[in-house]
C-alpha cells in the first residue's frame, strides 16, 4: 500500500501537528531523565544515540507502525531471499550474500570461488618483492571508485606499507594525467573496474593507461592490467587476460564487497577484508532479525522519512569525526540519492510524496570552519549526522611516545568537538544569553540589543550521533551495511525501487550526440543555449 494511503500515515500526520513541529529537544530531556538511555540503541559495532532528534517514543511507535503497513518486513526478507526485488530490471538484489559465510546464502559456491581467488591474488600483489608492484590505480566511476576508495581511506592503517594506491575517476584526462607522471610502468597495477565495462569515463581513462603504459615501454599488458567486472568477454577483447567477475544482482553501489573491492584487498590483505565481510554480515543479521523496536537500520530509515514527509527538511548532513571517513559523504551521497532519488514508485506510478534527501558533509572538525554557520544559525533545519570513534588507530604506526601522546590529545580535542557542535545545535543561545556577552569584535556602532540578535542561535537543531570503538575493517563493514540497509529501509516505505538508477541514462545518451558536434560544429536542431555554448568551445 503507498505509505500516504495507510492508517499510519494519517496517524503521523495528527502526530506531527500536535507533538512533531513545535517539538523542543531542550524541554523533552528536561521531562524525561531517561531520554538518551531509552532513544539510543545498539547494532554490530555501532551505538547510535537519537535521542537529539525531533521524535519520542511515541513518534517512533507512529513510524514502526508505518513499516508494518508499507510491508518492510517481508520486502526485506524478499531481498535477502534472491527474489527480483529490482522489479524494473526483473533483478535479484544480493550484496549480502557477497559478505555470507559459505554456504549459508544464495550463490555462495560462485561467491566464495570468486572471493577466494581475487584475494590470492591480492595478496601474491601484496608480496612486492616478487610482484615488483608499488602503485595500485584503480580505474572507475561510481560504485566502481567511491567504495574502496572511501574504505581504503578509512583503513589506511591497515594497508601495505609499501603499496600506494590510487583512484582516477573522472573522464577529465587531469584526474589521470598527473598520477601518471608520477609512476613507472615496470612497477604499476592497472585495476580496470566496471560492472558493464563499457562506461565512458573508465574505458577513455583506462584506454589512456595503456597508450601510457605501450609509450614508456611497457610490455606485459596482462601482468600490469587486470578487470573488474560482470562483462569479462568485454574485458578481454580490451587485451586483460585476468578479470575477477561477479553479477547482475550486485548494484554498483553495493558492490564494495565483490571484486570490485579489489583494489581495497590489495591495500589491506586477505585477512581484512574478510573481516571488513564480516563486519557486514553481523550487519544484515541484525538487519535480518532484530525486532523493528531494536533495528538499527530500520529506526534511521524511519527517522529520515519523518524528517523528509513530515517536518520537510530537504538535506542531512554527515559530519564524520574521523579524517579516515572523509569520503564517505560521497559514497553515500551515490548510495542515498542514486538509490532513492526517485519520483515513481516501483510499479511506474507517481509518488505523492518526497523522496531522498540531499546528502552532503564533510569530516569534522573541517566543516565547522566553513558550513557549520549555515547548520546553527540558517534559515533551513537541517539535521546533521556526527560519526565519532572512540579509540585513535596511530599505534601500528609505530610513532615516538611523544608523537603519539600529542595525537591523542588531538583525539579529545576532536571528540570534544563533536559532543560541542551536537550540544551547540540542540540548546542554542537565546538574545537574553547574548546580551550578557560582550565580545570584544563587536562593533561599537550598533546596538547591544542588535549584536545580541546576530549572537543568538535556535537551537532545537536536531542530529543522530554514531559511535564506533575503532574504525577497523570490521566496524567499518558494519557501518556501510548500515547505511545501505537504511537506504533499503527508508525506500521500502516510500514503495520505490532502490535498486535501478534511470536517471543517469538521458545525459549519458545526449553526450554521445554532442560528442561529434564538438569535432564538426554542427549546432543543427539543438536548442539556442547549447548551440551558443557549444560554439563557443569551438572558438
Ligand atoms: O552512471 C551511473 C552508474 O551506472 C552507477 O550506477 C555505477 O556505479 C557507475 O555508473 C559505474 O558503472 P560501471 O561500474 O558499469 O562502470
């Protein structure tokens, strides 16, 4: 049933005029002493604290009641099952059976055959004496970059000393330019990855790697150039001997966890990356099994449909207190709004209701020097994401004493950080307050009363806080698993297919005919706006 029709619905409807928009979270812990303790929960290496959001217990009662009724449950156990769960492509959705220990999910005998093989190889790479390999560059877009990007910046700690490994993206020959200057070819790795192989911007990227590699004298293509794919023919005719597959039923968001996680494996080993699967594994059974009341996944997805339908708020943002985690406000950005960027339903119908937010962020305490102005004293609520982890990840660094009492000082420093902007945005600063202030910048031309105003903050500001003990493989599985069942959760309820990404076909069907245009000038038939900037580049 589409989420607006239900009784629920109607119910969070009357729920949010009487309790939901005048909602204040400073009153709220001032009635209920036990707020944090009952609205923060436990999941897999994660702990997540609510309690700094817009909702009680019974908002959340309202909104469990929502999942019942949209029919979470048996979607996501449909998911979990194989059944073609991406109805536009009549697709199976399984990337947790990429992280299912053998034999326990569909496709496991393919699955572990493929995961045990790529990981030999990463870790034959990894012996560098023998391998001669020093830079690892990835070539991909999309699902095939921002994951093992994002995660082998999250674990950089874990990776081979004497490896580097790098991303190229973009079909801009200056993502790829500059790093080529930098390498040898008698010592490089080409990871070729694309779910399709026929992507613009990895094949020119990749095609441009191998003019690279022929014209400084390289000479064994299958040794220094590998595939990541489910299209290994395509793979092949490009001259890669060695592809790593996998399948349709792996959305290239979701594809961390399949070979597509090469790169990531050759940075960190064997051994990690099965715990970074496991760490999603623990993920999906709690996923799979908690009690709606207690399901870590389910409760995000819920919150940010009461953010997004009922209060209205159009963005979240994601401030991650861990310089690891600096991608991953791009990687789920990719994941939220190419999954759930959508304005029909899954059966083609148009949705009465809005969909995914705009997601955005970047590491704290970086943000808080530039944006964060907007989050405590803008005209929009935008309620932020903090992730903090307890524990620093210097050690296997191997610094002085010295250096490494100075990092942890700057480990409180940054927690501090995190607790004072969730703290700042929630309470605020009434004029009253202000007024008592006398900052010595202020200007003596205005007003106390005025410098008071400009000095003042809402508050009311809600956020959600992660935490996480460390940021290793495990945890940092657990986590991404997270985020993609909210997604799953949060889209299950808006009825929408997360899985399918049409969206991103017209631009691409549109550059393919202005491509020869930009070599011919012919402006035939386009709109004036286009015809003028196209002849423009020309001149
Ligand atoms: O154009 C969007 C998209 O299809 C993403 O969904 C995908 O992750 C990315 O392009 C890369 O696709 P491929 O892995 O097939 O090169």
């Amino acid at each position: 049933m589409a989420c607006d029709q239900t009784a629920a619905w109607s119910a969070l409807q009357g729920h949010f005029q009487a309790h939901g928009r005048d909602f204040d979270l400073r009153e709220a812990f001032a009635r209920d002493p036990h707020r944090h303790t009952s609205l923060s929960f436990e999941a897999p290496s994660v702990f997540a604290d609510l309690s700094k959001n817009l909702l009680d217990t019974a908002t959340l009662h309202f909104l469990l009641d929502l999942a019942r009724e949209t029919g979470l449950e048996a979607r996501r156990d449909r998911m979990l099952a194989g059944e073609p769960v991406n109805d536009s492509e009549s697709r199976a959705v399984l990337h947790t059976a990429l992280r299912a220990p053998r034999g326990s999910a569909p496709f496991s005998a393919e699955v572990h055959a493929t995961l045990d093989a790529m990981l030999a190889y990463a870790d034959r790479v990894r012996q560098v004496e023998s391998s001669g390999i020093r830079d690892v560059v990835n070539i991909g877009i999309g699902g095939s970059d921002l994951g093992p990007q994002m995660a082998a910046a999250a674990l950089a700690g874990y990776a081979h000393p004497q490896l580097n490994s790098h991303f190229v993206a973009n079909v801009d020959g200056h993502d790829l330019g500059p790093l080529l200057r930098r390498l040898d070819p008698r010592h490089t790795l080409f990871v070729v990855a694309s779910k399709t192989f026929t992507t613009q911007e990895t094949m020119a990227n990749a095609q441009a790697a191998k003019a690279w590699f022929l014209a400084a004298g390289g000479t064994d293509i299958a040794k220094h150039f590998v595939a990541t794919t489910t299209n290994v023919e395509a793979a092949a005719a490009f001259g890669i001997t060695t592809s790593f597959g996998f399948w349709d039923w792996v959305g290239g968001r979701y594809s961390l966890w399949s070979a597509i996680g090469l790169p990531l494996a050759i940075a960190i080993g064997a051994d990690h990356f099965r715990a970074m699967l496991a760490g999603a594994h623990a993920m999906d059974r709690h996923f799979a099994e908690a009690p709606l009341e207690r399901n870590l996944p389910v409760l995000l997805g819920l919150l940010d449909v009461w953010y997004r339908n009922f209060h209205g708020f159009a963005s979240r943002s994601v401030a991650p207190y861990h310089q690891g985690l600096r991608r991953l406000p791009a990687y789920l950005q990719q994941l939220e709004m190419e999954s759930n960027g959508k304005r029909v339903d899954a059966q083609g119908e148009a949705l009465r209701v809005a969909t995914a937010p705009v997601v955005w962020g970047e590491p704290g305490t970086n943000g808080q020097h530039a944006y964060f102005q907007m989050l405590h004293q803008g005209t929009d609520t935008i309620p932020v994401e903090f992730i903090a982890v307890r524990a620093t990840s210097h050690g296997p660094l191997g610094f002085a004493p010295a250096v490494r009492a100075a990092f942890e000082d700057q480990h409180r420093k940054l927690l501090a950080n995190c607790l004072a902007q969730s703290q700042a945005l929630m309470l605020g600063k009434t004029a009253q307050e202000a007024l008592l202030e006398s900052p010595s910048t202020a200007s003596p031309q205005m007003s106390r009363q005025a410098v008071a105003r400009h000095r003042s903050f809402p508050g009311n500001r809600p956020s959600t806080t992660l935490l996480l003990d460390r940021l290793d493989p495990t945890s940092l599985g657990a986590l991404v698993a997270l985020y993609e069942h909210r997604v799953f959760s949060s889209g299950a309820v808006w009825g929408i297919n997360s899985f399918d990404q049409w969206g991103v076909e017209l631009g691409k069907v549109l550059c393919n005919q202005l491509l020869p245009r930009l070599d011919s000038g012919d402006v035939t038939g386009l709109d004036a706006s286009t015809a003028g900037l196209l002849a423009r580049l020309r001149d």
